[in-house]
C-alpha cells in the first residue's frame, strides 16, 4: 500500500464570534459546537491503482484529499503515504503570484522534490505542455485561472510524481489540453504511479477509475467498483428526507457489490430498465400555457412499464400528453435530451414535416406524444425538455413546454463504448487474403 488512511477524523468549530474563537484558540478542548468534515475514514490504494472519491458537495471530498496531502492535520487517526506526493487542490496552491511563471516552475517543482537541474532538463517539456506561451516570463498574478491551472499541472505532470493528488481539475482547458491531460495520466497509470482524484463527472470515473470510494456527510459509506460506486451515488444524490436516510443506511450497512442487495422494488430488469421513484428533476421550468397543458412526460420501456434507470444500447420511449384548451391547428411537438451541465445532446421535433403534424386538434381533446430513442449515452445523469407547438394567426407558436421535465439515469454501459456516446453498431474483424497468399 502507498496510501494508508485509518480512522481519520476532522472537526472544525462552528463558533462564529470572536470571543467564541479566542476561547476556541485557548482553550481547544472547550465544548463549542463543531462540524465534523470526516468521521473515522478508513481506507487505501496500492501501488499503480486509481481511486476516485465521489459525494455530494460538502461530503468531505476536498478535506479528505488535503489531510492525505498534509496540508491539515486530523483530530484523530492517521495517514501514510510512500513516494513522492503532487497534488492540485486548489487554484494557484504552492504559486506565488509576485513570481512569474518560469519562477513559479523552478519553485514550485522544487518543492515537489525536483533538484534546480532536474527542472531546467524538463522545462521546455513543462512549457510547451501548458501552451501558455510569452506569459511564462509575466507575473502569475496576471494569469487568467485556466493558465494558472494549465501551468500547475504541467509541472506536477513532469515531476514523475509516485502518488498523484487531483480535485476536481481534469476539465481545465479546451478540448486539446483536456486530452494531453488525460494522455499524460495514461502515461502514469502505465508508469505504475498511484492517483487518486475527486470528481463529479461519472464518466472519469468509470473510465479513469480500478475502484471508487462514496463519501457522504463525512462518512464513507461504500467502495468498490466505479461502476457500483457511481450507481449508488448517482441514487443518493436524487433522494430526499427520510427516503434518503433510509437508503443511506442501507448502503452503510453493506450494499456495496453484491446487487442481490438492491431494493427490490426498485428492480423491473437490468435489460429493460427499472424505476427509482427518488429521481425526479428539481430544476423544472413549466413555461405559461397559451391554450395546451402538457402531463406526466415520462420514459417507458417497450413494455410500457415507466422506467428511468436506463441500460444504454436499449430502445426507450418518451412519453407525455397535451390536453387542449382549445381548439388547435398544424400541431406538433418537441423534445430535447441535454447533461447535467445543459449540454443539449440530441432532440427530435415533428413540427418541420407535414405528415407528421396533426392537422386538427378539438378543444377539450388529448393526445399523446411518443419520441423513441436508442440509449447511446455513458453512464450519468439527464434531462429532458418536453414542448407543444401549432399554428395561429399563421405563424407556429409553443402551446405550452417544459424545460427539464423529466429525468434519467443511465447505469449500465455497453462494455466496447469508449467515448462520450456510442454511435457504433457493428463491430467485425477477420483475417484478409492477400493476393498470391492460399489457404491452407
């Protein structure tokens, strides 16, 4: 092992007056109320493994990560590290931004073990990995916070680091330096180096990732998989109240690979789908009707059960109904599937063909919308836009629509996907005969 956490806790007081903190500061044993960021946290990775550390915001993620890199010191328990350590915990950490950037290199490379000439070998390599040209020779201070970060982890990218320390810092830059980025943590992975790095994006983990820890309220609750790992934090995020606490204990109690384990009226099929009742957007935007109201959008199998937990490479429908106000000519309708981040990824709409339009539609009439869709999409979280559109006065407004209406989870991933969406749909090899070559 190259990292070795064992009941590791850290509290910070909640005292908010300066009296309070004063006694806090002088006498650290008072019983002022405190926070707990972590509670006995127990864990490890080996030489060569990639763990990713998942939880919602305020889950201990960071805290965590600064008390492996002992930038803090615990309450209790205890951390050991073997190797050189890099870490990028923070914005412009270990930079001082009176220096410029070739001075920060030299000093910040030092720092993380390198000799003056071991940086002077590897500069030009450093450089030329940030892409960040003449601003090298201007005062950090200057920079923008993509060119401070994109010149932080070149230097920790070159420093042949044993143990790799991220948070949240793989989505600097644009697309190039993204993929020099994750390149250059392939090169490590195959050096033998240990990372271990918090991230929000299920996709990095999944893909980056030998195993995953879930962090929640300080506690970790579960590791395994990335897989699982995701799945269980994916459930957790969306659930609410008693609900949660619930499911949370459950998880805490050992559901960790072990499926059989699942709440079985949470199950339909892995194949078809299930339904988690829990995963219900929260950002919905109904926009004000103009004489059409749209309900229950929501996503079925080709069984017709409503699912929302879906198995990517499956077809699914969308469904919703509009029942109209009043009468309504040339209809059509609309939908849109976009990421968490509002990404929109795909859409379908039948307003721009004729012979998919519904020339007449009598007032206090429904109908019902179906929009079916290969699930082509890596594991995660998304929503969907639902809307109702016809002609009046000879110009196509929108009766009614909804942003964000409905929502689902992808949780299993065809094993041969490799990128962002699967759009492959035949995969064949076979020996070619060559001319002049005879079988045998």
């Amino acid at each position: 092992m190259v990292i070795s956490v064992s009941q590791l806790s850290k509290s910070f007081s909640l005292a908010s007056r300066p009296w309070q903190r004063l006694r806090q500061a002088l006498w650290p044993r008072n019983t002022d109320e405190r926070f707990y960021a972590l509670k006995d946290i127990n864990f490890h990775a080996d030489k060569g493994e990639t763990v990713g550390i998942v939880g919602h915001n305020g889950s201990g993620k960071s805290t965590l990560l600064q008390l492996i890199c002992g930038v803090m010191q615990p309450d209790q328990g205890n951390v050991q590290i073997e190797g050189r350590v890099a870490a990028l915990l923070e914005l412009g950490s270990g930079f001082n931004p009176e220096f410029t950037g070739r001075q920060n290199v030299y000093f910040n490379a030092q720092l993380l073990g390198l000799s003056k000439a071991e940086v002077a070998e590897r500069f030009e390599d450093i450089l030329a990995f940030a892409d960040i040209g003449t601003f090298i020779d201007q005062p950090v201070k200057s920079y923008s916070s993509g060119m401070m970060l994109r010149l932080a982890f070149s230097v920790v990218m070159h420093i042949d680091p044993d143990i790799l320390i991220v948070d949240e810092a793989l989505a600097v830059g644009d697309d190039a330096f993204q993929r020099k980025c994750h390149a250059k943590l392939r090169q490590l992975q195959a050096k033998g180096a240990t990372l271990l790095f918090v991230s929000h994006s299920a996709g990095q983990v999944i893909e980056l990732c030998d195993r995953a820890v879930l962090l929640d309220h300080g506690e970790l609750l579960m590791e395994g998989s990335p897989k699982q790992v995701v799945q269980q934090y994916h459930k957790l995020l969306h659930m609410h109240g008693p609900e949660r606490e619930t499911y949370r204990q459950q998880i805490k109690d050992g559901l960790r690979e072990d499926t059989d384990n699942k709440p079985k009226s949470k199950q339909i099929s892995v194949s078809k789908g299930a339904f988690d009742p829990s995963i219900k957007p929260a950002s919905t935007i109904w926009y004000q009707s103009q004489g059409a109201v749209i309900g229950e959008p929501h996503i079925e199998n080709l069984d017709g059960e409503a699912v929302n937990l879906l198995t990517a490479g499956e077809e699914y429908d969308y469904v919703y109904q509009v029942h109209f106000e009043r009468e309504a000519f040339e209809v059509g309708g609309g939908m849109m599937i976009k990421t968490v981040s509002g990404l929109e990824i795909a859409g379908a709409t039948t307003t721009r063909n004729h012979q998919m339009r519904i020339p007449y539609v009598a007032a206090e009439q429904t109908i019902e919308m179906r929009f079916r869709f290969s699930c082509n999409l890596p594991n995660g979280s998304y929503f969907l836009n639902c809307g109702c559109s016809a002609l009046v006065e000879g110009e196509r407004q929108f009766l009614h629509r909804g942003v964000d209406a409905a929502m689902f989870t992808v949780i299993e991933q065809s094993s041969h996907v490799t990128g962002a969406v699967d759009l492959v749909k035949k995969i064949t090899s076979k020996p070619l005969v060559t001319e002049g070559s005879h079988a045998s």
